[in-house]
C-alpha cells in the first residue's frame, strides 16, 4: 500500500521489474488520473459517442501534446449500445 504518489510509482516500478513488465497502468477514477497526468506516457481510451450524465469527465487531452497511435472504430451491437472508438496515444516528444 501507497501512501503517496511517489510511494505508488515506486512500488508501481518495482512490480513492473519483477515481473519483466513494460508498462504501469494507471486505472483510477477522476483524481487518480489528475494526480498522475504528468506522468502518463501513453493512453488507451475508449471514446463512447453518446451524451452521459454523470459526475466525473475525463477532460480533454492537449492535441499538440499527443499523437494518436492506433484507432479502431465500432459501430453499436448487440454487444454494445453506443458507437465507440478506441484510441492508443502516446505524449510527444519534447522538442
């Protein structure tokens, strides 16, 4: 257990090395993601095409500071109600 965010990565890096692991996952709520942000390097995000209400909105990327690096859009089905598109992005490099 975490008590911190520091805490968390490093805890976080250590499980990844163990286990040969080339990505942590961030899988939080609204203020997990927030405090993490900054150190997100890549996303996977499913953008659902409807209208929700709801509470907690994942706010939008800065374009200039991601590329998108694999979509994949799905049209509503018997196994999914909405449209959606699943995107991979990763941070652009600094200049």
């Amino acid at each position: 257990m975490a008590d911190s965010k520091e805490s968390a990565l490093k805890l976080a890096r250590e499980d990844a090395a163990q286990r040969s692991a080339e990505e942590i996952m961030i899988i939080g709520g609204g203020e997990i993601y927030k405090l993490f942000c900054g150190d997100i390097e890549r996303y996977y995000i499913t953008f659902v095409h409807t209208e929700m209400v709801g509470d907690t909105y994942f706010d939008p990327l800065p374009g200039e500071a991601w590329k998108v690096i694999f979509e994949e859009a799905h049209t509503a089905s018997e196994r999914n109600d909405y449209p959606h598109t699943f995107r991979i992005l990763e941070r652009n490099s600094a200049p």
